[in-house]
C-alpha cells in the first residue's frame, strides 16, 4: 500500500492510499479517482513529505529540531471541513433521498419526461458536456450538481 496527497484543479488537496504506484496510474486514467471535496476528476500527485523511520536504537533528535507538520487535520477526512464542504454534504444528502439515480441515462431519462414520454420525477446522474449542452438548447430544465454520484467499486 502506499500513500499520496493529491490535489484536484481546483487546488483542494487530500490524502489517499493505493495498493501501488501502477495502481494509482491505472484508476487516474480510467477516471476513477475524483476529489473528495468538489468530485472534480482532474486529480494528481501533490508534493509531499516522505515518511522516513529512524534506526532502531538511534539517538532522537532533541525536541527544538522537529519540523511541526504543516496543517493539522481538524477531524476525520471523512467529515466536512468548511461551511462550504457542509453545505454540500447536506446537498447530496437531500439529493439522493428525494430524486431517483438513473446513472448515464440521464440524458435519456430527462428528455424522456420533458417529452411527456414517462412520468415526471426528480432523477440525477451523469452526462456528457455535449448531452448536458444539447438537454439546454432543447428547453430541458436541467442543472449541474457540486459533486458527483457514489459508484460502488465492488
């Protein structure tokens, strides 16, 4: 396993672990890693400070010479940190337990109940660029969300 802080192009920056570096490679080119903050999949390897062990039996450096870590974490990654991070963790919470997840028939699905073809009901789920574009340019009333869907990976 190994870990690598990450950052997204929104500049938020995260924590992850991997089983490997070719691991890693694989799932950022697929597409299945996305920041934890903004669901952006533009995420890569930020700077960070290696872990290096001491000898056993190796004399500790006197207090005074510790670096203090940059930023102390302020709770669990899990949980927001910002009023912002909190506003949208209760945003895709209202989300998922009011409108139905249809996955990557959106499109489909939206143009569908716009065109009276099923029955209206709240949906989310994902969409290309040019299929959101072209659901706007056709009257479809639609908006993106701030993050993205929980896919399950087994």
């Amino acid at each position: 396993m190994i870990q690598y802080a990450l950052k997204c192009a929104d500049g938020h920056q995260f924590d992850s672990w991997f089983q490997s570096a070719a691991a890693f490679d694989k799932l950022v080119s697929t597409g299945l890693v996305s920041c934890v903050v903004c669901g952006s999949g533009q995420v890569e390897k930020a700077i960070m400070t290696p872990r290096v062990r001491t000898a056993r039996g190796a004399v500790p450096e006197p207090e005074s010479a510790t670096i203090p870590p940059a930023t102390e974490p302020s709770g669990p990654l899990s949980k927001p940190a910002s009023p912002a991070e909190q506003a949208i963790a209760e945003l895709r919470k209202k989300v998922e337990e009011s409108a139905d997840y249809v996955g990557k028939d959106f499109a489909t699905e939206a143009r569908a109940m716009h065109d009276g073809e099923v029955p209206l009901r709240s949906i989310y789920g994902e969409a290309g660029i040019d299929e959101a574009r072209q659901l706007v340019e056709d009257g479809v009333p639609v908006a993106p969300l701030p993050f993205r869907p929980n896919r399950k990976t087994n």
